[in-house]
C-alpha cells in the first residue's frame, strides 16, 4: 500500500464523482463543487465540506470536526470514507488548541489534544515524534515581560498536532515549509456546497466546548510557538483516511 505522502506528492485532481458522494452524505443534499487548495481548506467556511477522494487517499474538512477530544468524535465521522488508517487533524489558533487522532482499522491508537497549559485529551502510546516535544527540544516563546507559567506545557499543542501531520502526511500548513515539505497550497481539493443554498447535514457536528483556564476564565493568549506564523492562520479541522 502507498504511503500518504507519496500519494500527497503527485496527486492531480480528485476523483470529482467520489468526492461529491462523501460530500452529499455530509450536507445531506445534493451539492455544488468548484476546486480549492488544501491550504484553504484549512479554515472551513460554514456551510462548506472540501473533500478529495484519490482512490487511496481521502481529504475531508468540515466545521463540524471542531473538538478538543480527538479521540471521542463521533463514529458517524470516521465512517464516511472507511480506511485502513485514519487520521485526524484539529488546531485552533484563537483558543491556542492543538491535536490529533490515529485509528487504525477502527481502533484509536492515539489521541492527543491540549492547551499549553491544559492537556484535554491524552490517549494511547506516543508516536516516535513526540519524544523530542516531550524532551523539550520545541520550547514555547512567550511575549515580552509575561511570566511563564510553570504549569506549561514544554511545547506548544498546535506546533505538535502540526508535527503529527508533517509525519504521516508530508507537509505542514504553517509556514515556513522545509524543503522536504509538501506544500498543502498546491494541492487541489473540491469545496463543496449546497446546491439548493441552504444545508441539512446527516452528520451531527462534534461540540468543541471553549477551553477555560484553571480559574475559570479564559487562557490569556501569550503562548505561542517558536517558529511559523499561527497568528494568522486559522483553525484547522481535517480527515485524513488512507
């Protein structure tokens, strides 16, 4: 079987009449398609599914796939295209979230899902990646004259999320890409709408509740990685199945 990111790196169009069914299952209705780039993709519009389906790759992003457990979203979602893996990629620069999920022929292998100062969702042995994260080699930055927090994580969630993804998947969506990087902007997917304007999904959104602080109150937003621009990227909430 092809490795994903092989896949990734010659990929041309998807396979419009396969990726429109996994759309109409998602909206409920029939739909309406034009192309888009992975990297747009990235920050779902409301309303919208971008899918790519390649024959053994599969790409779905929706707003529905908001959740900060990875690993308790809906099987609803999972079975849309089933796979021999699946992954799943969430981060959200507002809320400074970041995480993940791998299944393997329907069983979580692991879920991982935190704020930096707040693990909320820790599941299933660590992937090989996450020694250096763990060990502290990808330290968190923080603004001028703020204390950190000693409760903090050695690293920031949404830069380890976005290794998980580099690892199985070959690119990241923050810039700067390394040289090795695919480049999620020069890979095509279809985002798909309603065709009657308006949308009745038949598959339930996963509620992604706000993360709040220990006091209560939200997370002061000082954190943040030491490379790549996260400020303006977005949320990112994405399937992967192959």
């Amino acid at each position: 079987m092809a490795e994903p990111k092989g896949i990734l790196a010659i990929v041309g169009r998807p396979d419009e009449a396969a990726s429109r069914a996994i759309a109409e299952r998602v909206l409920g209705e029939p739909v309406a398609g034009r192309p888009e780039s992975l990297a747009r993709a990235a920050d779902p519009q409301p309303g919208h599914v971008y899918v790519a389906a390649w024959g053994g790759l599969t790409v779905i992003a929706h707003d529905g796939l908001r959740t900060d457990r990875p690993g308790e979203l809906s099987d609803q979602w999972w079975d849309l295209q089933p796979a021999h893996r699946q992954f799943l990629l969430v981060s959200d620069a507002e809320r400074a979230v970041g995480g993940f999920a791998v299944r393997t022929d329907g069983v979580l292998k692991r879920a991982f899902a935190a704020h930096p100062v707040d693990i909320l969702e820790d599941e299933g042995l660590p992937e090989l990646f996450e020694g250096p994260f763990w060990a502290g080699e990808h330290p968190l930055t923080y603004a001028e004259g703020v204390v950190p927090d000693p409760r903090a994580l050695p690293f920031h969630p949404m830069e380890f999320a976005e290794q998980a993804n580099r690892e199985l998947l070959g690119f990241r969506y923050t810039h700067p890409l390394d040289a090795t990087d695919l480049d999620p902007a020069r890979i095509q997917v279809i985002d798909f709408v309603p065709a009657s304007g308006t949308a009745g999904p038949v598959v339930p959104s996963a509620q992604g509740a706000p993360v709040l602080g220990p006091d209560g109150a939200p997370p002061a937003p000082v954190e943040r990685p030491l490379d790549g621009d996260y400020e303006d990227r977005g949320k990112v909430r994405s399937f992967f199945g192959f």
